[in-house]
C-alpha cells in the first residue's frame, strides 16, 4: 500500500471537520485587512498627512519593528496609498496567517494522534503520510484562497498587480507555517509542546526579520517571513520569491516525511522529559490541575503581551507629533477632555491590547469544553468532584490567568512611559488601566459558559461576538458605523485609563452580567448529560 493511500479521503474528513473553522478563519483575516485598508483614504488625504506618518514609523527601530521595511514610501502620494496599506497591514497579516497555518495543521496531525483517532484511521486504507499531506493541503488550500480574496478586495481600489502580490505574499507564510506545523507535530507527543514549538520558531524568525529590517540588511533574507515582504507589492513586484517560499515549504514537508519513517506512531522525535517522582499537591485538587493544564500557555502570553506592551509605551511621545499634525488621528483615538495627547494615544491603543487579552480569554476557556469532548472529564467526575466544582476551576483558571496577561502588559506599558517621560507616577496608571478591562473580558468569557452549559455543541459561536468586537474598535470609527455598533462593544464602556478618570460603575454592571452568565453556564452543565464527540 502507498504511504499517500487515502489522502484525498482524508482531505475531505478534514474539509468537513473545519467546514466551520476555516470559513471564520479566513472571513475574519479578510475583513479585519479590507475594512482597515479600506479607511486609509479618509485617514490620508493629504501629502502632510502621509509624510507624518512614514516618519513617526520608519524614523524609529519599534515603529519599523511594528510594520516592514516600507518598500514604496517615497513613492506614496494621497492617490497612491498602496506600498502605505502594505507597510501598515504585512506584520500583523503575516501574524494572522502564520497561526491559521499552524493550528489547523495541528490540530488534524498531533491532535488526531494524540486522541487516538488517527491510529484507527491507519487501521484502514490509510498511508502513513496521508494525514500529513492532508492536513498540509487544507491549510496550504485555506491560504491560497484568503490570499485570492484579498488580492481581489484590495483591486477593487488599488493596481491589480500589487493587490494579488500582497494577496500571496500573505498566503506564502500561512503555506510555510502549515509546513514548519506538520513538521513540528512530529517532534513531540502532545499537541501543546507541538504547538509551543512552532510558536517559538515564529517568534525566532519574526525577530530575525525584525533584525534584518531595521539594518536594513541581508539578515531579512534568512527568514520566510521577510521573504514575504521581499516580494514587494506595490513597489517593484519580485514575483520570484512565490518560489523560494514554496520550495522551502515543500522541503519542509519531505522532511516530515522522513521523520514519520523514523519515528513509532504515537511518539515524537524528543523524548518526554520526565516529571517528578511526587506530584504536587495542587494537582489533586480541580483548580490546581486546570493552573497546570494551562501554565505553559499564560506564561507565553504574558511575556509576549510584556513585550508588546513596552513596546507601545516606548512610542508615545513620537505619537504625540502625529496627533498634533493630523486631526483625523485626535478624532479616531477620541477627545478626552483636556488630557495629554500621548495619553490619548496610549489609552486608545490599550484598548487593541485589551482586546487581544479578550482573545487569549476565549482560548482559555476552551479548555473546559476540550476536556469534556476527549473524557478527561468523566475520569474526574467519577469521582468525588462536583460537576460544577471542576467546570468553574477551568473558568476561573482561564479568569485568573487573564488578569495575569493583561497585568504583563500594563507593567511592559507603564515602565517603558514612565521611563520616556521621566515621570515614575505614571506607571500605576497605566496598570491600573489595563487591569480595568477584565470585566469586558469575562463578560465574553461568561458568554462562552453559557453557551458550554447551553449549547456545547454551538461554543465556538463566541468567537463571532469577539470578532465583531474586533472590528468596531479597530475600524468603527474610521468607517462611520453607525452608534449602536459602538454601544454593543463593552469596551467601550471601559473607564481609558490615564487619559479619562476611573469610574467604577460600568465595570461593576460588567462584572454582575458576568456573574449571571456564569451562573447560568454552571446551571446548565449539572442538568445536561456528558458530551463526548
């Protein structure tokens, strides 16, 4: 039998898995780039404008760090916006594809086995690379088609020919990432150290093309990352470099290949380090065991939320010229009274990194429902823990670990303002403002609850209000939505922490609406049976 026997048959198993997952995917990457690209025109309408811009961001390593390389700039004029819509969208575009590419790889490669599912898959017509090669072709396939979308979006106002090199620029690094996924998911034996790994080679290779960026050298060149920005849209198409990044995803996946025939099914590569002859305490207890399931996870969002966070706060006084020179920037960010501008500035962007925390919540919480679905549940429910004893330990792990994250990254702000100010009584404002955003945080996270006490089998449906979220607060004010939108976003309602005065009264109607929904998830889930598909 061929090693490839069964891989279409499996391409469609896992088309049908995802006929939900990739969809989202690829409409909420879509749109978040189209609808942000789409507000440049009204944001950029004059050569003063555009010229504020490039050098508040290219004059300056963390600006360079936090969009490319800026191919084209020279050339951008109010009726050429296309290298600025690029040179603005690529790092996070290119985030975006990255983990779509590496979580839907991985959760049909290392997840399966792991599960048990794909050895008795195996036990069939199925070749020991079909899964792989499978899993990789959805997600290459996922890519490919977000990449046509946005070419096309982006050709509705700009050159065809820089619009579709953009479109597959972007798909190139979601086809890599799928492959340095499949390869990764070998090299391990549970799917988190998989997905921790290839998070980590993202991590390495988006620095090195941070490095080459802001030398402005041949270091850019070691990293498909910095291939897909070398591709240059808008600004000298080099077609050629498609090839070099498909060439390296292909090698990737022949040598995935050659780690499958060395490997036993079910292992990885590197050994399991062992863990230590006496468990701790806390695992014997539901809140402890739910902390460890997940520690790994909070740790790398808090220190990559630090990082970000000193980042932003390292900007706000060179943001301050561009709020004084561009009017439109005061209104997106929002009148806030008689507040300093670089306080505007570094509230308005609290609120994305608020957001972002809203996401690394939502992740969290899934972790109650994966629990159910694999029977880990049923092993402990077996026994003396209460239904509702264990499904609240994984919430508030997901609720405690929030605020660790959001705390990281007021901590990474508030340092790095104080320290360019030269004023240390700013730091705690800053912390305190991004703490105060937990309540609209658990109040998505009390909306998953509900729907796992509810409706499991419709959990991932929080994810749409995330995403709607997303979009109001990134470009609902640019687009001119209209005010009910804005009143749906419950971060709106958060006090902006240190241009605004801290107000109490909304986060305690938050929290109180969080509770309920708590309460009513719980309810739910004691009066339901088990759910284990």
């Amino acid at each position: 039998m061929s090693g490839f026997a069964g891989t279409w048959t499996m391409a469609r198993l896992f088309l049908r898995r995802d006929r939900v997952r990739i969809p989202v995917w690829v409409a909420s990457i879509f749109v978040l780039v189209i609808a942000s690209i789409a507000a440049f025109p009204g944001l950029y309408e004059t050569q003063e404008a555009i010229d504020v811009r490039n050098d508040l961001l290219m004059g300056n390593p963390f600006g360079i760090a936090l969009t490319g390389p800026g191919y084209g700039l020279d050339e951008v004029t109010p009726d050429n916006l296309g290298p600025m819509a690029v040179n603005e969208m690529s790092a996070s575009t290119i985030i975006a594809m990255a983990f779509m590419g590496i979580f839907l790889v991985m959760r049909h490669t290392r997840g399966e086995e792991q599960d048990g599912r794909l050895e008795l898959l195996r036990a069939g017509i199925v070749g020991r690379y079909a899964a792989v090669t499978a899993a990789f072709l959805v997600a290459a396939g996922a890519a490919v088609l977000l990449g046509l979308l946005l070419g096309a979006g982006l050709a509705a106002s700009y050159p065809a020919a820089g619009s579709f090199a953009f479109g597959f620029s972007m798909a190139s690094v979601g086809i890599v990432f799928a492959a340095i996924g499949v390869l990764c998911a070998q090299l391990t034996e549970h799917t988190r150290a998989a997905t921790g790994m290839a998070t980590v080679v993202f991590a390495t290779l988006f620095a090195v093309r941070v490095i080459g960026d802001i030398r402005d050298s041949w270091v850019t060149w070691l990293t498909p990352i910095g291939w897909a920005q070398e591709i240059r849209p808008f600004a000298g198409e080099q077609w050629w470099v498609l090839g070099l990044a498909a060439a390296f995803a292909l090698g990737l996946v022949v040598a995935t290949y050659a780690v499958i025939e060395r490997r036993d099914f079910g292992a990885g590569v590197v050994p399991t380090r062992k863990g230590h002859p006496r468990g701790s305490t806390a695992l014997t207890r539901p809140l402890g065991l739910a902390f460890r399931l997940q520690r790994g996870a909070f740790i790398a969002w808090a220190v990559g939320m630090l990082v970000f966070g000193a980042m932003l706060g390292s900007l706000v006084q060179e943001a301050e010229r561009m709020l004084e020179a561009l009017d439109v920037y005061a209104a997106y960010f929002g009148a806030m009274g008689d507040a300093p501008l670089v306080e505007v500035f570094l509230s308005g962007y609290l609120v994305f990194v608020a957001i972002t925390a809203a996401g690394q919540a939502l992740q969290a919480s899934l972790q109650v429902r994966s629990e159910e679905s694999k029977g880990h549940a049923e092993t402990l429910l077996a026994g003396s823990v209460s239904r509702s004893r264990w499904a609240a330990s994984h919430v508030l792990a997901a609720l405690l670990g929030n605020l660790l994250v959001l705390g990281a990254a007021g901590v990474g702000a508030g340092a790095t303002y104080a320290l360019v100010t030269g004023d240390a009584s700013r730091f705690w404002p800053v912390v305190l403002g991004m703490l105060a955003y937990a309540p609209a945080v658990w109040l998505l996270v009390g909306a998953a609850v509900a729907l796992f006490g509810l409706a499991q089998r419709a959990y991932a449906l929080v994810w749409a209000p995330f995403a709607w979220i997303v979009v109001v607060a990134m470009v609902g004010p640019l687009l001119g939505l209209p005010e009910w939108t804005m009143d749906a976003d419950p971060f709106a309602y958060v006090p902006r922490m240190p241009a605004e005065e801290f107000a109490a009264g909304p986060l305690l109607v938050m929290t109180a609406i969080a509770a309920a929904l708590f309460a009513v998830g719980l309810a739910g889930f004691r009066r339901r049976d088990l759910d284990l598909s």
